[in-house]
C-alpha cells in the first residue's frame, strides 16, 4: 500500500482553489443576458453606436453596424436598463433578471427634434426626411460630435449640393451658397437659429457678418428645392436652419475643453433640466487662437469669441387637454480677431503662403451680438399646433482694416488692385511690404462701423386631418419683420516707417459712409400637403412685401443734421409659387419631382428688380436597415441674377446689388450612407461609411456689361465664379464601446475666380485641392472621454480664393486634444 503525502500549505491552496471555482461557476449558474436590437422610430433603419447599460453597474456596450447588443453574465436581480445616444430620446426600462434568463428587448428610438415645439426644427429629423416636398438633409448631433469642428465649411461638407469658399481659414465669416446661388458673406441663402432669422439685416444687409457659433449647435438642416418655400426670403437655393442646444429632457450638462496647434483653444459647457412644469439652460461656447500666419515684424493674427446662451421654458402639465409652452431665449456674442481682406502676391504666396503684410498689422474685427426671443406654442390634441415667436437681434461690428495706398501725388490705390499687378504699383507694393513711405498719408485704414438690427413677430400654424383615404396636412405662417443697417464709417491715415505703421491722421466719425437703410417686410406663406395611397402632393404659395429706404446723410454731415441728405426707396412685392409630388414605392424607397420660382429681395434703388428664377428638381431616396441614400438632379433657371458689390467679393463694398441677367446652374447631388459590417449580428463594432458627391456647372446666358467688378464684362456662355465643378467627400470611421476612430477625406474642383470660357487662365482660379482630416476618442469613463482630432493630415498647400485682395490659403495642418464630461 502506497500513502500519498500533501504538504499541509499546498492542501490549504488546493483547497481555496476549489472553493473559488465552485463559487464562480455557482455566480454564471445565477447569472442572466440581455440582448436586443435598435431602430428607428419607424423601423426603416438599425442604430449603430447606441449606448446600452445597466443603470448603476459596469455592464454597458453599443449597439453594432446591424443595431444589435448583447450583456453578458449579469448576476440575478433588479435593474434598470438605459439606451441612450445622441440625437435621440433615451429610454429606461425596468427589467427583473433571474437565474438563467436571456432577456429580448427591441428599441425603437425617437428623435430628439420630435420633442421639440414647431418653431425650432423644421425636418422632424433624419426619419422626417422621407415626408419632406423636396431635397432636404440633417447633420445629427451624433454626427457633429464625430469630428467637433467649430469652423462651419468643415461641417457642411459632408451635405451635398452647398459652395463653400473658404477665407480665414476658422469659419469665423463664411461663404455659403447652394446650388451655385452665389457664396458672397452667404448672401443668397436664408441663414436662421431655431427658424428665426440670423443674419444681422436679412432684407436690408444680408451679407452675414455674423454668423451664429457652429461650435454650440446641436444639428443642422439644410432645405433646397420646394421644401424652403416656408423659409424665406431667398428662396432660389435653400435654407440652413441651425440648431442650438436644446433643454435637457432630465438633468444634464457638459464641460468639453479642447487645446491644440497655434494656441487654439476652446470651452463648451452647459447644464439644464426639466422639471413637471419649469426647464432651463444655461450654455457657454468659448473659443480662439494665435492665428497661423505670420506677420511681417511679429504680432497676433488670430481671434477669441464667447458665446452666451441661456433658456428657460414655462409649460402646462404633459398630459394637459390644450399643452402649452412659452420660451424664454437669450444669448450674447462677442469677437476680437486680428483678420485682415489683405492677402498675397502670386510670388509671395509660392514663397510662403501663411505669409501676412506688415500693412495689415492695424487690422481687427471687434463685434457683439444680442439675441432674445419669446416662443408660444399650444398644442390641438389630434389636428393642430400654433406657435408664435417674437424676437430681437443686434449686431455691432467695427472692422478696421487696410483699405488703400497712396502715394506722393495723391493716387489712391486699392490693395486688390495693387496685388493684381504688384510690378505696375511697385512702390504701393513696397510700402504694404514695410518700406518706408515717404508721405504721411501712405495707408488709409478704413474704419468699417455699421450697427444692425433685426426684429419681427411670427407665427406658424400646422394642421393634420384626414377625410376617407386622403391625409392632409396645412401649413400657414405669417411673420412681419423689419430690420436695419446704420454706416458710421471713417478713414485714419498711416505713414509706414521700417515695418512699423505710425498713425499721422485720425478720421471723424461719419466722414466716410454715413447712411442708414431700413427694411419693413411681410411675409406668409401656405403650403398644403395632401396624400393619397402612395401619392403624396404638395403645392405651396409664398407671399414677400418689401419696402426698402435709404437715407444717405453724405460724408460732410457727420452730425447728421439733414442738410446734404439723399435718400431713395423701393418697393417690391411677389408671389412665389411652388409644387412637388412625392411617390412612396414602399416604406423604404420615394421617388419626387419639385418645381418653384426662386427669389431674393431687391436693393433701395427705385426700380431695382428682385431676382428671379424657376428652379426644378428631381430625386430618389432609399432608406431600410443600415444603408441610406439620395441622388437628386436639379436646374436654376435665372431670369434675373443679382450680385452685390462686397468688400468681401472684392468690390467697392457700397452694398448695392446688380443685375446679371440670365443664367443657369445645373447638377446632381449624391448621398449614400452605410454600415459595412451590419449583416454580422455578433460583431462588437460598426464600421460606418458616408460618401457625398457634387456636381456643379452654371453659366450666364446673355451678354452684358456689370459696374459689379466681381462679374466685369460678361459674355454668353461664360462660367459663373467662385463654383466648383466637382466637389466629393468621404467618412469611414469604426465604433465599439470603448473607443472611436473617423478618417475624413475631401476634394474640390479649382474655380473660376472671373467669369469666363475654356481654358482658366492661372491667375484667375483657385487650386483644387484633397484635404484629409482624423478624429479618434477613447471612453475613460461612462461620463468621460478623451477626444483628439488632425485637420489637413497631409499639410497640404492651396489658394481657397483671390478675393477680397490677393492670394488666401487653406487651413494648415492642425492637432487638437481634449477632455469631453458628459453627464
């Protein structure tokens, strides 16, 4: 007989051995999953990257490219299980988990913008695209937050269809257009906040100066076609509705700060909540740089901006017979940035593209912003909801910049002009390089002072019945607006000295322009949407009464006293019909065509003609699991085209609007989004994948001769300007609960700089270029994240514009790092 002998230490080990697996198996014995899949509110599509968790616990994931979960070993008990994600309404649901249990939970999410009163959104979301009578998209918040951009072109170009030139590189002032409208300060297009007009005078003095903080925006839409007939007054291209942070559903904030390449920084932080009959929002947007170009003998070339906003919302009881709400709104903005319209020389920008004059040291931009609006809204249980909003911009702004070089004999020379030709003005040339002037008067720096102001009332009223098989759905709205533009402008005079501007004479207030214009309109609209089986149509009717004054108080009357005065007046008044037909194959796939007259408000010249076109579209769209798509052909057929003479476009910047005659824009627009992976159910990640493609082309179609000196003398057939021909854009990036990862790359066509035909001459286009951008974030924490993105991977160099003086490049490549608290 053989005895086995175990040393009393290695039974005691072997012993605890035993007992902890006999534990751990007796813990998966007792322990249950939960697994589910995520859809849209009307099942046409999975939601991937939604968060899942166990309220209180560890146990979280996201859903997959096919929107489906899985929890695993979760130990018996009580819970509450959260599906959350940005953009859309979460869900708590209480589950009872017992030993052995495999939980199935189906979510259909709401969007987010479907809680909100009619006054702030006008899509009803990504799913309410589908119900839209004509072209329409919307950035999500989800979408937003993948790269954090606060410059706005970045955003917009993943949406097809929109004309961006770029000009300082950060967004602060862009130029937008659609469907080759013309980008000129976004002139053309109706820029609102919540559906309440933004631009600081839209009717007086649309070229917006001011626009509002995409930073501090929760989505955006974007309406072209016969879906913005509601949203006018520029109803030739469309209109971009920006939408700010909305109150909270329960308590919750953020605090992102991010750092990063030439001293950029930027805060966003905000906090509200709801309560049964009280909500609020209080929200900061803080951002700025050191400017990437350098300037001749040193100095800031960048900017810092802080945005306010605050909410708060008095409501009747959710599940009052008549629910009611009225909203307060607030908000201030300020800028100081150091930015100049003086660009470069064709030499210099080869030599050095983030080069910046010495003559530009003086220039700064310093502006503020109010806002205030009040919104009512009450709901009719089952056939109505009336929302009426009266509100209140002011927009102060003083741009100090470089405006002309004299020289000795008194000739004035404007910066265009001398950079245009720098051998044919060398010794204006030398002096915007630094060389000593020999008067004292060399540089004129002009004082561009103007106060605007916006203010209306207006109300929107929607109706839903149906009657037999037919559904019909009213829209009526009616809004009275007047705004204004006061020039208060001057001119200082500047001898340069080794680099150094010395200020030899200080101009008086009001001695340069001095006028005031003042706009009185009235708006309404209907549009009538009537569905039958699978045909949908949608005729509509927009009604613009105008009246445009100026008053111009001459530059010897500083004072204001009346003795020189001049003034004109215009009034213009139209109707602006349109139509679309909608046909819905099935829940996933439409098909519509779209047809309405385009129009843009006159100047206060007396007899000035509106701009007029008749403006066609035709698409599909398709939408069913994780695959979504648009393709849209379309033609702006201009009767009337206007052009407004801008500092920004390189004119004279006197504001007036001229006529273009006839032109035609054309082309397609290309959207399609994917989940590469969504058929694998098992899979932890998703790998989303967005590509948007633009075609453009536009030509004038009759000869003619502009003082606007961005047009000059126009032959049939010639190009129209600053209008890319192809414009593509991809995102893929990849999701699991952990981290995220998005790479997104980015090609426009060179431009035309000048009307013109064949061959584009070098010196008159803009480069096409490929700009690659990355942003990646890690979850530290359920409420914690680290984020970091790369703009311009590759350091590419290209001309974005030769306007409003020279040569301006892109953004260079730029890193950011930062810490995002959500709670």
């Amino acid at each position: 007989m053989v005895t086995l002998m175990m040393n009393p230490k290695r039974k005691n080990y072997w012993l605890t051995t035993a007992a902890a697996m006999v534990f751990s198996f007796s813990l998966l014995a007792q322990s249950a999953s939960v697994k589910g899949k995520i859809q849209s509110s009307d099942s046409t599509q999975n939601l991937s990257g939604v968060s899942v968790y166990l309220d209180g616990t560890n146990h979280g994931t996201i859903s997959n490219g096919s929107g489906h979960f899985r929890l695993e070993e979760i130990p018996v008990g009580d819970y509450t299980l959260v599906i959350s994600s940005i953009g859309y309404s979460p869900q708590r649901i209480a589950v009872q988990l017992s030993e052995g249990d495999v939980l199935t939970h189906r979510a259909f999410l709401e969007e987010w913008v479907n809680t909100l009163d009619a006054v702030n959104i006008i899509s009803k979301g990504v799913t309410g695209i589908k119900d839209a009578p004509g072209s329409m998209h919307v950035l999500t918040p989800r979408v937003i937050e993948k790269f954090s951009y606060t410059d706005i072109n970045r955003t917009l170009r993943s949406i097809p269809g929109i004309n961006l030139q770029e000009e300082d590189g950060f967004g602060l002032r862009p130029n937008i257009g659609l469907r080759g409208t013309g980008v000129e300060r976004s002139s053309k297009i109706t820029v609102m906040e919540d559906g309440v007009l933004m631009a600081p005078a839209p009717y007086a003095a649309p070229a917006a100066y001011y626009f509002p903080t995409i930073g501090r925006m929760q989505g955006i839409e974007v309406l072209k076609g016969s879906s913005q007939i509601k949203y006018g007054p520029y109803t030739t291209g469309g209109a971009i509705n920006l939408i700010s942070t909305q109150i909270p559903s329960e308590f919750g904030g953020r605090i992102h700060m991010i750092g990063g390449s030439f001293g950029g920084r930027n805060l966003h932080a905000y906090v509200g909540n709801s309560h049964k009959n009280v909500s609020y929002l209080v929200e900061t947007f803080q951002f700025g740089s050191e400017g990437f170009k350098k300037l001749d003998g040193g100095g800031n070339t960048g900017f810092s901006k802080q945005d306010y906003l605050a909410k708060v919302r008095v409501n009747t009881n959710a599940d009052a017979k008549y629910y009611q709400s009225l909203t307060f709104k607030v908000g201030q903005s300020a800028e100081s940035s150091n930015e100049t319209y003086l660009g470069l020389s064709e030499s210099d920008f080869s030599a050095n593209p983030l080069r910046r004059y010495a003559a530009s040291q003086m220039d700064h931009m310093a502006t503020t912003q109010h806002q205030y609006s009040i919104s009512h809204s009450i709901r009719f249980p089952k056939v109505a909801e009336l929302t009426t909003t009266a509100y209140r911009s002011d927009f102060s702004r003083n741009w100090y910049k470089l405006d002309k070089v004299v020289d000795s004999s008194g000739a004035k020379t404007s910066i265009s002009s001398i950079l245009d030709d720098p051998n044919s003005y060398a010794n204006a040339f030398a002096i915007l390089n630094g060389g000593s002037s020999l008067n004292s008067n060399a540089l004129h720096v002009k004082a561009n002072n103007r106060d605007y102001y916006a203010q209306g009332i207006q109300t929107n009223l929607s109706l839903d019945f149906k009657t037999g098989k037919l559904s019909h759905k009213a829209d009526i709205g009616v809004r009275v607006h007047q705004d204004q533009i006061d020039r208060f402008q001057w001119v200082d005079e500047y001898a340069m000295v080794n680099n150094v501007m010395l200020k030899s004479s200080a101009g008086t207030p009001g001695t340069e322009s001095n006028r005031v214009e003042t706009a009185n309109a009235i708006a309404s609209y209907i549009q009538y949407r009537i569905k039958y089986r699978k045909f949908t149509f949608t005729p509509g009717l927009r009604y613009e009464n105008i009246h445009l004054k100026r008053l111009d108080y001459g530059k010897s009357d500083p004072d204001r006293t009346e003795s020189n005065l001049s003034n004109r007046s215009n009034w213009v008044q139209a109707l602006i019909p349109g139509a679309a037909i909608d046909y819905q194959h099935s829940k996933f796939f439409s098909a519509f065509v779209g047809v309405h007259q385009g129009f843009a408000p006159a100047g206060s010249k007396d007899g000035a003609e509106p701009e007029q076109s008749v403006n066609y579209e035709a698409g599909i769209r398709y939408a069913k699991n994780a695959l979504s798509g648009q393709v849209v052909y379309f033609i702006n057929d201009y009767e009337n085209l206007l052009g407004a003479d801008l500092n920004a476009a390189g004119g004279a910047g006197s504001g007036n609007l001229f006529n273009g005659g006839q032109a035609i824009t054309q082309g397609v627009e290309f959207q399609a989004s994917q989940d590469l992976i969504w058929k694998n159910e098992d899979s932890k990640y998703s790998l989303p994948l967005s590509v948007v493609y633009t075609f453009t082309e536009g030509h004038f179609e009759n000869d003619f001769s502009s003082d606007f000196e961005g047009w000059g003398s126009v032959a049939a057939g010639d190009h129209l300007p600053y209008l890319a021909n192809h414009q593509f854009s991809v995102i893929l990036g990849i999701e699991h609960h952990k981290f995220s990862a998005n790479v997104s790359g980015r090609f426009v066509d060179e431009m035309r700089t000048n009307p013109g035909q064949g061959a584009i001459p070098s010196n008159e286009k803009t480069d096409a270029y490929f700009v690659l951008d990355a942003s990646a974030s890690y979850n530290l924490h359920k409420y914690i994240s680290l984020f970091g993105n790369m703009t311009n991977i590759s350091d590419e160099t290209y001309v974005v514009a030769r306007r409003p003086a020279g040569l301006r490049p892109g953004m260079p490549r730029a890193f950011n790092l930062g810490l995002k608290v959500n709670f």
